[in-house]
C-alpha cells in the first residue's frame, strides 16, 4: 500500500465528489469528502476545463484537505474496454500481439489512443487466455490531466470509474458479482471476481430516465419529478402506486440488460454463476429500488458500502451513512495503489 494519503475525484455528470483517505496500517483512514452539484451540459473538455478546475479547488479548500496527491476517473462511456481472446502468451508478447489488433477493438486510430492491459484468465487445460483491454482517447486523458493540474493538485494516476468502484465496492474474497453503477445520464456494469473487474458494459439508461417517466406519467415538472424519485421511489402506495408503476417499465429495461450481461458471461464461462448485485451510484441511494431490482434479476442485490471498509469516527459514521453509493468511485480512486 501506498504510504501517502490521496484524494480520489470523481468528475460527474451532475456532481463532482472528492475523497481524502490517508494510510492507517493494511487500511485506510477516512480524512474528509465533499461534492458539489455541477451545471447542466459541464464536461471535462474545452472551455469547460477551468471551471471544472476551479470547482475542484472550491471543494478541496472548503473541506480541508491538505494532501496534494489526486487520482482521477475517467467516464465510462469514454472508454473503451474489450476482452481479448488469446493463446497463452507472455507479457511482452501480449503487448505486441495488441500492437497488432488494438484497432479492431477502439473506435480511434491506435496513435490518437492511450491503452493498458491486463490478464483476467488463463486456462492451462484450453491453452488460452482472456486479456482485458482498456482504452481512451490521448486528448481525453490530457483534458483530465489539465483539470487535475490546474485545480492545485498532482496528478498520480489515471484509470477508470468502473475499477475504482470494484475496488471501494467488492472484496478480495467475495464470490463473482454483478456491479450495477446508476448514475445520472449512464449505468456502468462490471463484473468483478476476486477483486477483478473482468468485463463492463455501459447502457444509456439511467437515473434521468427514471425522471423522464415519472414526468410524463404524472405531469410534474423536472425538477418535482426528481425529487419525488429521490424522497419515494419504490416505496410501495405512493401516490396510489403510480410513481412505482410509471418508473417500472424503466427498471425493467435496465433488469433486462443486466440479464443479457450475465447470460453472456456464464455462456462463454460454464460453471460459473454470478450470485450476487452490487448497487452503487447516486440513484442507488432510491427507496426499494433494491427489493425491485432483486426481484427481477432473480439474485441477491444490495447497495454498496465503501465506507465499511474505512476507519472512521462516530461523527463521520453518521455524517455520511446515508452517502456509500454516491462516493463509491471517490473512495476507490483515493484508495488506488501507487
């Protein structure tokens, strides 16, 4: 582990959310975190990056973090992430073999592109392997990287939401599971094994469309309709049942995606069975969205803690109780290995 403390920046699309967790042992201690709403149509590109910035050295001077030190996610759906079919080959023979066929995979040119690797599988019996590969764009990451610097702090490292969540999210030990991440605009799906996120997938259905059809249903304006998503959300009879009914056929939709997920893994994978869910994300915060979402997929689902695994004080235990799903990304960045 790392013997610097660090700060994870989650950059989203409808709020920024920064963590402080400093070494503690083999764990990590909680120092402070705080977010800050982000306007509509606010990217990390172009004339966008000074603002972002500037948001970034608000929320670091006003919740008083002192450690310089900042690891950064990258959206999901900016990225490029592909399992790659391969013989049994060594590292450096792995890095020329994706030299070659990296273009069918990214939907750049290889030289405008930034990529890493890794192996998620080797099967002795079979002769093949299952690489992971991720990718972005050079000018993406550089707009992160301008944003990181001009907001005061340095850049240590660079990777992606689903991996920092898998990390804060899903232990060492646990059994293959599912992480459903129900942002504002996007849901990421990952599925981890001990500890490894070895697929994703991103949908465009989320948090907004929740909103969207709450609007139409019930002729609310957007932001009531957020707000009753927020306060009620599967609760069981509000408002005569209506606002979980018209919310239904949209978490039946991202339930039928998840399905198609996980039925292709367990495909390519016999004897394999994903056995759990892992929500996370600002919409999983929403009131039985979990008994909804579980009983639909057909396998036990709950809302992710990543301040479980953290030192923490009674104070900070109760200040942030309510808040795991939302930070889930912050908290793993900040956790990063360096």
């Amino acid at each position: 582990m790392s013997s610097l403390p660090k700060i994870g920046i989650d950059i989203g699309s409808s709020a920024i959310k920064l963590v402080e967790l400093v070494p503690a042992g083999n764990k990590w201690k909680f120092v402070s975190a705080a977010s800050m709403p982000t306007t509509s149509g606010v990217t990390a590109e172009g004339s966008n990056i000074p603002a972002v910035a500037a948001a970034i050295a608000g929320i670091v001077k006003e919740a008083g973090m002192r450690t310089r030190r900042a690891v950064v996610a990258l959206p999901e759906e900016q990225v490029s992430s592909h399992v790659i079919e391969l013989p049994i080959l060594k590292d450096a023979e792995i890095a020329q073999a994706l030299e070659w066929q990296v273009e069918q995979y990214i939907p750049i040119p290889k030289e405008q592109a930034t990529w890493s690797w890794e192996v998620v599988r080797k099967d002795e019996v079979t002769g093949g392997m299952e690489v992971l590969l991720v990718a972005a764009s050079k000018n993406l990451v550089e707009n992160y990287k301008k944003i990181v610097e001009q907001s005061g702090l340095e850049l240590v490292a660079v990777e992606t939401e689903l991996t920092a969540t898998s990390r804060a999210m899903v232990g060492q030990s646990g059994p293959l599971t599912m992480i459903i991440d129900i942002g504002a605009k996007s849901t990421d799906l990952g599925i981890v094994r001990s500890g490894q996120l070895i697929a994703t997938r991103t949908l465009p259905t989320a948090g907004e469309a929740f909103s969207r059809a709450i609007e139409s249903t019930l002729a609310l304006d957007p932001k009531q309709a957020e707000q009753y998503r927020n306060t009620y959300g599967f609760t069981p009879g509000q408002l005569e049942g209506k606002l979980a009914a018209a919310m239904q056929p949209v978490l039946g939709v991202l339930a039928g995606e998840v399905k198609k997920m996980t039925d292709f893994y367990v495909s390519k994978h016999p004897g394999e069975i994903i056995k759990s869910a892992v929500l996370s994300g600002g919409v999983a915060a929403m009131p039985n969205i979990v008994t909804s979402l579980s009983a639909l997929l057909g396998i036990e689902t709950i809302v992710g803690n990543p301040f479980a695994n953290l030192i923490m004080d009674e104070a900070q235990k109760q200040a942030f109780a309510s808040n795991g799903p939302f930070y889930g990304v912050a908290i793993g960045l900040a956790m990063r290995e360096i």
